[in-house]
C-alpha cells in the first residue's frame, strides 16, 4: 500500500516538473493562455452571476438546440466510416477543403461583421468597436494557441504533441485534437446566440452544422487508419460532436453579461475558428500533396457559405412576414 502511494507520488512529482519545464520554454505562450483564461473566467462568472439572479440569457435554449445541431450532423458525418475503411485521399482532403472554407465564410459573414455592426452601436464608434472585436479575436487566437500547445494531443500525420503525450492513451490524445476542434465551433454557436438574433445565430449553425457532416466522416476514418476499431472510430467521432452543445453553452454565457462581451466574445469565436481553419484544417489537406483540390473545395465552401447564409436569412424573414399576415403583426416582435 506504502509502495503504491508512493509510486503515484512520484508520478505526480514527475509530471509536475516536466509541466513546469514545459511552461518555461514556453513563456509567452503560457503567459497568453493565463491572460485569455483569466478573460474568459470573467466574462462567464459576470453572465452567470446574472444567470443566478434570474437574469438567464435570452437565447440560451436557442444556443443549446444550435450546438445539438452541430452533433447530430457530425454523428451523421460519421456513421458512413462503418461501411468505409477508408475513401481516396484526394476527396478526403477536398472535402476538408470545402469544410475549411465554410468555416472561413462563417467566421467572416456571421461572426466579425455582426460583431463590427454591434460594437459600433454599443460604443457609438466604429473605430471603438472594432477595437473590441479585434481585442476579442487576439484572446481568442491566445486561448486556443495556449490549449494547442499545452493540452496533450495526437495527430494521424504529425504524431504526439503537447507535454508528456507518453503519458496519455493514445485514444485520449485523439479524443483531446478533436476537442481542441470542435470546442470553438460550439462557442461560435452559442456566442451567436446570446442576444437571440436568430438573423447571426441561425445561418452560422446552418453553415457550421453542414461542415460537420464531411469533418465527421474525415475524423472517423482518420481514427480507422490509425488502427482504431471501427465501431469505436464512430463512436469516438460521433462523440467529439458532444463539445459542440457543451460549447455552445459557454459561448452564450460569455457573451451575455456586459454590453461589450456580445462584440468582444463574436471577435474571440472568429479568432478560435481562424486558428483552427489554418493552424489545423488547412495544413491537414496539404499533407499529401494535394494542395491544388484542397484549395479549390475551400474556394468552393468559402463561395457557397455566404449564399446558405443569405438563403437561411431569406427563409427566416419570409417566415417572419408569413407569420406577420396571419397575426395583425403581433408575432414578429418575438422572432426578431
């Protein structure tokens, strides 16, 4: 009993060393992952205190059902890799591609140009404003840069990262690289939410949920070739869909409480995707020579993401309108 007590002592003291070793040849970094946590603290303790108060954000159902959305189609993206071993690499990093640039789109059309229009109106300058929407893009850019470099995690093409990786399950280091994927999508929802615009909040689930279908499928086959069972790879992939909902839950929350975190926490979800469009997606398609079709799939999702929006926006206001005729007008007040 003495002995194993003092084996786990040990192992704690050890890990303990390499994370402080870690951290001081990493100093800007850990520096910038304290700062953008300490951020986040504050602006989620801030919207939660309202939250116990009885002051519960306006769109948090909505932010809930949104990072649902984005599950169940990355579930439905997966459950093609039980009859799949594998599809030719080309598509697989065309699709990628294609997934990559509705991210972009999304970021760009629903996440920084609401975010510049809100900051404006709240602040009543559009130079302020976007101060505070870039503000929020560099905490975001540190969050997820801090994560990426002091979560342990694994990639199918470039192995172990992070500190210590010997000492997680393989399984826990994949699981760990799609979280490190999926969490800021899932913010991104529930950031867009957190006034109950559904005019933000919809098309961007609607464009975030279509590029999980194809990042489903490329991440349960990825954890086939890698030597994963099948129906665990599913599963696996199928359940990295979970921190979107999770996600979108704290999205909301930061950016429900002060005026400026709605501006400030749309800035720090379009950072978070941008880093992970070219930190993690982009890069992934390039691997294998495929540069050419990655480009034109992200070309093409970048294309096609704006007009989804716009057709999404269209439905929404057309429902709005329909609902309008047969209240006397009574009904659009809540919708809008």
């Amino acid at each position: 009993m003495e002995l194993a007590q003092e084996t786990q002592e040990s192992t704690r003291q050890h890990r303990s060393a390499i994370l402080r070793a870690y951290i001081r040849n990493n100093r800007l970094t850990a520096a910038g992952l304290t700062l953008a946590l300490l951020s986040v603290l504050i602006l989620l303790g801030q919207s939660l205190a309202q939250i116990a108060a009885g002051e519960a954000a306006p769109g948090l159902r909505n932010a809930l059902l949104g990072g649902l959305a984005g599950f169940a189609t990355t579930t439905l993206g997966a459950l093609p890799a039980l009859a799949l071993s594998r599809i030719p690499q080309k598509l697989e990093d065309s699709l990628l591609g294609v997934a990559a640039g509705m991210m972009l789109a999304a970021s760009a059309f629903s996440l920084l140009l609401p975010g510049l229009a809100a900051g404006a109106e709240i602040t009543g300058s559009k130079g302020l404003g976007a101060g505070i929407v870039v503000l929020g893009m560099a905490l975001g850019v540190l969050l997820m840069l801090g994560l990426d470099r002091f979560t342990p995690h694994e990639h199918d093409s470039t192995g172990p990262c992070g500190p210590a990786p010997d000492r997680c399950g393989r399984v826990w280091l994949f699981v760990f690289a799609i979280a490190l994927h999926n969490l800021p999508e899932g913010m991104a929802i529930g950031v867009s939410f957190a006034q109950n615009d559904l005019s933000v909040g919809l098309p961007l689930t609607t464009a975030i949920a279509l590029q999980d279908i194809p990042e489903g499928l490329a991440v349960a086959l990825a954890l086939r070739s890698a030597g994963f069972g099948t129906l665990k790879s599913v599963c696996i992939a199928a359940a990295s869909g979970l921190l979107e909902p999770l996600g979108s839950l704290l999205g909301v929350g930061l950016s429900s409480g002060l005026a400026f975190a709605y501006p400030a926490g749309l800035g720090l979800a379009a950072g978070a995707m941008l880093f992970v469009v070219s930190h993690e997606v982009i890069p992934e398609t390039h691997r294998n020579g495929h540069q050419t079709p990655a480009t034109l799939g992200l070309m093409l999702g970048f294309e096609r993401g704006p007009r989804r929006i716009q057709i999404v926006r269209v439905m929404r206001l057309r429902c709005i309108g329909t609902i309008r005729g047969l209240s006397g007008g009574t009904g659009s007040r809540r919708l809008g």
